[in-house]
C-alpha cells in the first residue's frame, strides 16, 4: 500500500498541532497541571490531541485512536480557566469548534486496539516543553500489531540549515525523510552505519528516571564505549537515530518499576522512523515490540533502538551485564536475567 491518503492527513494535521504547541509555548511558557501520576500536562497537550483527533475522524472515522490524554481530567474543580484556555486555542485553528467538540475531539483517543488503529501523543516529552527544549508531536498507524506509518513533528529540532523545526516521516517499505516544519522539499534519511564503539553515541532521555542509568553504564563499558551519552527529551531521540546524530537508545526499566511496561505512543512513531532509515528496534531480550496487545507494550520488556550495524552486540552486552542489585553487590560476572 501507498498509504497516501494517511500520510497527506497525518503530515497535515501533525503540523497544525506543532502550531498550536508553538503558539501555547510563546505565550504561557512552562504553566502546567499535575495528572493523576503526578506528570505534568500542559493547554497544548490537550489542544494538539483534539486537533489530531478531529482530523482523523473527518479522514478514517472508522480507525479506532488511541491517545495518551483525557478531558477527564478538565472537569476537576479549580481547572474551569485552563479548559476555556484549550477551548481558545483550538479555535484559532479550527474556527467552528465549540466547547464541546473540543471536549469529544480529546476524548475520541480513549479507543481500543484493533487490527487497524492510530496511536498519538500530542506532546511527548512535556517536561522539555516546558524547559523550551526538544519534545515531539507523535502520530503512527498500526495494523495488525505493526507500525506501518509515523511522523513525528520536532519544533525545536535542529536543522542542517542552521535553523530549528523538523517533521519526520517513515512509511512501511518506502523509507524515512525529514521536512522542515514550515513546509519544503522532503530529504531521505539513513542511520550513520558505524560499529567502532569508540566513535558512536548512546541517547538518553534527560529525565534520569526513565532508564536504569548505572545498568547502562555498566552496559557502556561492556561495549567499550568512550563518549558520553547524548541527552534528548522525547521520541525526538529516534529521529536523532534514523538521521544518523546518535547510534543507539537503550530504555532499562527501574528496578522500582520493574513491572511498568512502556506506552506504545511513547515509540511507536518513532519504531518505524528508525527502522525505515536503515536501523532496528526491540526489547532488551530482541524481541519486536508488540504494538497488537493494548495501550501498553505488554509483551516486551525495554526498548532497544540502533543502527541496525551494532544491534547484536548491545543486546549480547545487554544480556551479560548484571542488573543493579548485581552491580551494588559487586557480582559483575552474574549474567543480567529477564
């Protein structure tokens, strides 16, 4: 399949979403409410998913959306301010909402997984939104359990051209590109596919709770990697892979949240970008993320993305490297279990 259709809406929609976080970005900076898990969510989390929803229910109504927000949240007493702030925000992008559109639209993401649906985060990596650094604008289509189109929208990503402003697209079999936000000529992208660990770089989230950092010091060394990690807020990073800025992004879980399992609008867009420019995605025991299962990537156990090149030998360092009680116990020759 071409998936033309699905990829003029999602490019257009993605775009007018990065607009409405750009615009929400310049005039409240960092104002945010804390969810149910104490994570912050901002206006323009809920502004860019109702735009993104309302999109895809004029273009495939039929195609179930699966969104990492909820207007549930803005019926909670004290927050009437910020949902007329939601409410202004989509009207300017899209003239003829009402507050209750606006609510439905937002809530049109509760669907379920089917053999064909879309997964979105309208603000991945909301800390660094409200820092003013990197965060994404995600949407992927999934069938039958496997990404077969993402894009991702990097206001703050870097250009070669000097300026900032980024849209990746990966499309099943037809290879990633980058277009500059604004609109231009899109340029195909390839993972850099170097294996001399003393030149490559790891990604990592800058937010040091969501890897196991002395677990993948350890695997670094293992490696004979000499470079420190590159720090990237978002699904931004996997963009950072599929163009070659970085060579690889291991996510180890916490031992504290050794049962949480990873959301599928946390990587799925970004799984396809990678894999489409050349490099290779998994969990940390090889195998493919399960994108079939529920809002969560139930069947996997960590996140392995690299340049395809070196995948082998971080999932055997990985396998070999003793987890964190390990570590502290001074048992370095303890194989790490799953």
């Amino acid at each position: 399949m071409s998936y033309q259709p699905e990829k003029e809406l999602a490019l257009r929609i993605v775009r007018e979403a990065a607009k409405l976080c750009q615009r929400v970005q310049q005039t409240q900076g960092g104002k945010a409410v804390k969810k149910a898990d104490t994570s912050p969510v901002t206006v323009a989390d809920f502004g860019a998913q109702a735009i993104l929803c309302q999109g895809l229910i004029d273009g495939f109504p039929n195609d179930p959306v699966i969104g990492e927000e909820d207007a549930t949240l803005l019926q909670q007493p004290g927050l009437e301010g910020v949902r007329q702030q939601i409410i202004e925000q989509v009207q300017q992008s899209i003239s003829t909402a009402t507050p209750e559109n606006v609510i439905d639209w937002i809530n049109w993401g509760n669907g379920q997984v089917a053999q064909r649906y879309w997964t979105l985060d309208p603000i991945d990596g909301t800390k660094g939104f409200i820092r003013g650094d990197q965060y994404a604008v995600a949407l992927a289509l999934v069938e039958e359990g496997e990404v077969k189109l993402g894009v991702l929208a990097c206001p703050a990503f870097p250009r070669e051209d000097g300026g900032k402003g980024v849209i990746f697209l990966g499309i099943r079999g037809q290879g990633s590109v980058e277009i500059p936000l604004q609109g231009g000529i899109p340029q195909k992208i390839k993972v850099d596919p170097s294996s001399n660990f003393e030149q490559l770089y790891r990604i990592e989230s800058v937010e040091s709770v969501h890897s196991d950092r002395q677990v993948q010091t350890a695997i670094d060394q293992r490696l004979g990697l000499t470079s420190v990690a590159k720090q990237m807020d978002s699904l931004a990073k996997y963009g950072a892979i599929a163009r070659g800025d970085a060579h690889f992004y291991t996510r180890v879980p916490l031992p504290q949240f050794e049962g949480k399992k990873e959301n599928i609008w946390d990587h799925a867009a970004g799984v396809i970008l990678v894999e489409e420019a050349g490099g290779k995605v998994t969990d940390l025991e090889g195998k493919p993320l399960d994108f079939s299962v529920g809002a969560k990537l139930s069947n996997n156990y960590g996140v392995l993305a690299t340049n395809g090149t070196i995948h082998s030998q971080v999932l055997a360092a990985i396998e070999h490297t003793p987890s964190k009680s390990q570590i502290i116990d001074g048992d370095s020759l303890a194989p790490r279990s799953f």
